[in-house]
C-alpha cells in the first residue's frame, strides 16, 4: 500500500487516529515516530491561546498528497524533530487536523515537482500534536531562516504561515555541520526580514545530535 494520502485524509478521517494513519504509511517512512502524551506536555509552556497570524505562501508551495512523518528523503542537514500543536479559539485541542509543511534544503533549495522532499503532511493526534522529522532548514538569499506550513480542517484550509527561528542559534547549527554554506555570507536575519513575526519563532532545544523544534498554532474552525 502506498501509503494514505491527504486528499484522503481530509475526505474521511472522521474519528480515525493518527495511529491508523501511520499504519497506512508508505515504505519510505517505515518507523514514523508517533506522538504520544509524553510529547504533548512539552507544548504546556506555548503561548496563551490567539489566532495564530496568517502570512503568505510564498511561490513554493504543492501538494505533494502524501502523509508521512520523515520528509528528509536524501537531503543531508542536521535533524530537526518538528513538534506542531493544533488548537481552536477556545484553546482546545485539534485532532485529525492535517498539518502540511515544506521548506528549503541546507543549501537554501525547494524541491520542484516530481521531487518531494522536504515537503509532506501529518495528522494531529487527539492532543492536538503532529510530529515530523526533517532537517534544520538552510538559507538563501533574502529571507530569514524558515518552514513553510498550512492547516487543513474539514477540507479546507484555515491557516497558511511561516515558522521562524532565533538566529544565533542557527548560526551555531551551520558552524557545526559542513552539509550548511556557514554562516559568514548569509544575509537573512529575522530583524530585516520584510514577513517575520517574533511570535511564530519556534522554542528550539538540541536533543541528543539532533534538534527539536515545537510551537502551537490557533486557529478557527472553517
């Protein structure tokens, strides 16, 4: 089985788990890591609840009609473990809310169709929460370092945004890994960044040899 799609996803998930989803992943993503409750106590500290603030798609955007959990494919990078909590207006919890992301490769590339990677949905599990593993986005030149992302629910998309980090640690990710140009020519920054909003940073950790990124998005029902 190939795998489940997100047009299927959002024609009849219904009550269906992010547990039945994965088990209908395709082989590329044989161990996708699920969220459990353990992870969505790492999201306590988020923001008090308010509309998570719309900003532009940007030309890099399709659907690539896939869910999985690992959009790495072959880009090297440093691995990012994306936590994304999905809330409504009354802070409440969103499941099997899809959520489709999709940014640069360390080299500040997009994959253009037929390549897909770094690009992919997940479910929201019942708190609300859908994980990915990726790597830690590069740069080019114009824009601060970020990760697309859209939230469909009841088919219909609700919220499209870009997702931000701090820079000084991202300077420390470059320096670190040769799969990244350094960080000497870079010319995005967050503070000259015509689109960038502080409060769509991401609270970021190093976990092990990898990184882990979490924020919560609000957002109304359609």
């Amino acid at each position: 089985m190939r795998g489940l799609s997100r047009r299927q996803a959002l024609a009849g998930l219904g009550t269906v788990s992010l547990g039945a989803v994965i088990a209908a992943c395709s082989d590329d993503d044989p161990e996708p890591r699920a969220t459990n409750e353990s992870t969505a106590t790492e999201f306590d500290g988020a923001r008090t609840c308010a509309q998570t603030a719309e900003q532009t798609e940007g030309p890099f955007y399709f659907d690539v009609d896939e869910i999985r959990s690992d959009i790495r494919e072959d880009r090297d990078g440093s691995e990012l473990r994306l936590g994304i909590r999905v809330r409504d207006a009354a802070c409440e919890p969103l499941p099997d809310a899809v959520v489709d992301i999709w940014h640069c490769d360390a080299e500040g590339s997009y994959s253009a169709e037929p390549d897909t990677y770094l690009r992919g949905a997940q479910v929201t599990n019942r708190d609300g929460v859908a994980e990915f593993t990726t790597i830690y986005p590069g740069w080019y030149p114009g824009r601060t370092i970020h990760i697309h992302a859209k939230v469909h629910l009841d088919r219909t998309t609700v919220l499209t945004t870009q997702l931000y980090f701090d820079d000084a640690f991202s300077a420390r990710v470059f320096t670190r890994d040769e799969a990244y140009p350094g960080e000497s020519n870079r010319d995005g920054f967050n503070a000259s960044d015509g689109i960038y909003d502080e409060r769509l940073e991401l609270t970021l950790a190093e976990e092990g040899e990898a990184y882990r990124g979490r924020i919560t998005l609000d957002v109304a029902r359609a």
